[in-house]
C-alpha cells in the first residue's frame, strides 16, 4: 500500500490506493505535478474542485500501477500551491514547485495568472535547460494564449473562449425571440476576451439583435450584484451573454433572480458551483451553457463516468467533474510512457500528438500551437427525471440537457501562433 500525497506549505491530505508493481530494491522516482490554484480567496471553491478532479486522475493512474518508462514504473505524485488567486503568488509557488523538483506545471482558473505563468516558465526554460518543465492548462482560455503568446512549453486542454463563443452561438443564432442582449463580465484578459468575442460575433451572425448593455465588473470584489441585476432588468434585454466563472457568476445569477430578471443567461460556466440552485426554477428553459462534456451527454459510458466519479466524491458540494482535466493527465501519462521518461522536451513532442479517449469523448492536440482539439456541448437548464436529464447538478434537482453537439471539427478555429521550439 502506498499513498499519494497533495499538500500545500501547511496542509497534508493523503490519498491511500494500492499500487501493483513489481518489487524492486528501489522504486523509481515518481513524476512530480504541481498544481498552482487559488485554494483561497473568493474563488477557492472553484480551485478545489480543480484538486478533486486532478486528484482522481492521478490515483486511476497510479491505481494500474502508474507510468511505465525506461526507469521502470513510475507512480505520479501531485502536489498543491495556493495561488490565492494572485499572479504574484503564482509566480511565487512556481519558484517553490521548481525548487520541490516539479516538472509539470498545472493551473487555469485565470488566464492573466496563465500569461504570467507562461512568460516565467519560458525565462527559466531558456535560463537554466537542465531543469525545465511543462505547463498543463485546463481552464485559462483568453485566445491569446494559443496564439500570439503561444509557448512551446505550454499547452491548453480547455476550448478557448473564441472556441466556447461560437458554440454558443450556434444555438443563440435559432433563438429568434431574442432581439435584445447585455453583455457582462469580469475585468481581466478573459472577461475582455469573451465580450469582444460576443460582439464580434452576434454583428456577424444576429446583426438583428441589439445590444443594450456592455460592461466590465472587479474580479472577485463584488459581494453585490443586485445593481448590476437592476441595469440589466432595465434594460430590457432578452438575453444576458457572459463568461463569468466561480461566485462571480452564482451571485450574478442569483441576484438576477431576486431582481425578477425573466431573460435567458447564455453562460460559460452555469452548470454548477452553485449557479443552478442559486436561479432554481426561474432558470427551467432559460439558463444556457456550454461546455468540453457535461454529464448527460447520451450514452451509457458517458453515464458510467459520470457515476464514478459521484461514488468516489459523493457530497453534492463535490458535484463538478471536469471531463477535459481527465484526459489531460492520461495524455500527459501517455506522452511520458512514449517519451521513456520525463525529459521536458521529449514529452513535449509526444504531447503534440497525443489522441486520447475517456468516456466516449476523444480529443487530440494540435501541434502548431498546443491547442486541444475537442467535441463541445451546449445544454440548457431542465428539471432531474425530464426526457434527457437523468442527473441533475449539486443536488439541486436541476441538470442540463445537451441541445447541441459539437464535434471536434466544427469547434476548431485557425490559430496565429508562431512557435518558437527549442534550439530554433
């Protein structure tokens, strides 16, 4: 019996599952990840669902017996830094995670705090070779990360926010009682990103629907969003269009609600922590999402997947699994098993090729610019036990029904990026 261990500076949590290896005099040394994520702060529920989701990955791979390489089996051992949130901090637990010997970076939750993982990460690369590491993205996805400041080191297993736009807008596009739209978000390089792209694209593809408000909040500083819930009320829009994330979106939502606000939310991120139970029954038809999966997607392996991770997280707080997360580590497994071990830039180049598959859904990376290529979904908000909605999110009797599928590619945009690789 071995453990894994995920820690921070002050806490340990040991994850116990049985590895079945041979014996050997020495076991190899593990594969160290280390997750940078705000644990703290106003979105620290959105970084340990982040925890969960890795953390599963990484004990399904240790629980076959880890990744074999040329130095035998080696184990995957995660470690956790708090970023608060913070780029300053991230930077910070990035000089820590280095120091603790990772070689694999992983964070997403704020694209500002990715660009500036991706700048440092390229300085130390360049400056000291003998030490360098990857950096896993699952969730940063400002545009600009894959392609003016696309890195070689770096690579994006998340749509990017052009990406997730257009798929919803392929449903927005047939909603023709929708006339009326106001766009809000957080104000940061996504947030910016996201209304743009919503503007770019509804002149492109409903230049009938006007847009009555267009508006950029604090990140993570707003305790009250009733004044924002009464400008959009007023306004009269038929649709609310944003990429909030984490509570800036649940008391969005939720105020939106109290505000009698009667709209649609055409959302990145509605589909849970918190978001369907803090709009109930106001949101039956009304609150959009899209997503890389979500769980009732049709056909019983999806559904399967679905419950395993329920059985190994089983409070209803735990509800948010994060398909893109899962395939992400057993590409990363994959590409140090062709590698032959853990060499940065070896591992790099079995990652630009890396298919995998998890539950029915495949996904594969596009070597020019490190963008994880994938299907989308786009499901609107229902009740638990209606015809497509088995489950129901957080233990809010509320799921999201898939309205449209997106294959990997109709989701796929051309890039700008040009990289630079080693030793170019």
């Amino acid at each position: 019996m071995v453990s894994l261990f995920l820690f921070s500076r002050r806490t340990w949590v040991s994850l116990a599952f049985a590895l079945c290896w041979a014996p050997a005099h020495a076991s190899p040394a593990p594969i160290r990840l280390a997750l940078i994520e705000g644990l703290s702060g106003p979105f620290a529920n959105t970084g340990e669902s982040v925890v969960r989701n890795i953390a599963w990955a990484v004990e399904r791979v240790n629980a076959r017996g880890g990744v074999p390489t040329a130095q035998g089996i080696r184990p995957m051992l995660l470690t956790r830094h708090d970023s608060k949130g913070q780029s300053e901090e991230a930077l910070s637990a990035l000089k820590s995670a280095i120091d603790d010997g990772a070689q694999v970076v992983l964070q997403g939750n704020s694209s500002a705090n990715a660009a500036a993982l991706i700048d440092a990460i390229n300085k130390h690369n360049e400056r000291e070779p003998n030490r360098r590491v990857l950096f896993l993205n699952y969730s940063a996805v400002d545009p600009a990360l894959t392609n003016e400041k696309c890195s070689f080191w770096h690579f994006r297993f998340d749509a990017h926010a052009d990406m997730r736009m257009a798929a919803l807008m392929q449903v927005l596009r047939e909603d023709q009682n929708v006339k009326s739209a106001y766009l809000i978000g957080q104000d940061y390089s996504f947030g910016q990103a996201v209304l743009r792209e919503a503007r770019r694209q509804l002149g492109a593809q409903r230049p009938d629907v006007q847009i009555v408000g267009d508006e950029l909040h604090p990140m993570g500083r707003v305790k009250d969003f009733l004044p924002y819930a009464a400008k959009i009320k007023a306004s009269g829009a038929q649709a609310v269009i944003t990429g909030n994330w984490g509570n800036d979106l649940t008391l969005l939502v939720k105020a939106a609600r109290e505000a009698g606000y009667e709209g649609k939310f055409y959302t990145f991120y509605g589909n849970a922590l918190g978001a369907p139970a803090a709009i109930g029954e106001a949101g039956l038809g009304r609150v959009i999402a899209v997503a890389d999966w979500l769980p009732n997607v049709p056909g019983e392996a999806s559904a399967q997947f679905y419950k395993s991770f329920r059985q190994r997280f089983p409070k209803p707080s735990e509800d948010y699994v994060h398909l893109r997360m899962q395939l992400m580590i057993e590409a990363l497994a994959q590409a140090v098993e062709k590698a032959g071990g853990t060499d940065p830039v070896a591992v790099a180049l079995q990652l630009e090729k890396a298919r995998i598959t998890i539950a029915g859904q495949s996904g594969s990376m596009r070597a020019q610019d490190h963008q994880f290529q994938q299907p989308l979904v786009v499901g609107v908000m229902a009740r638990q036990g209606t015809p497509g909605v088995p489950f129901d999110a957080e233990g809010s009797g509320y799921g999201f029904k898939a309205v449209r599928q997106i294959k990997a590619e109709q989701a796929r945009l051309p890039s700008t990026c040009q990289m630079v690789r080693p030793g170019s």
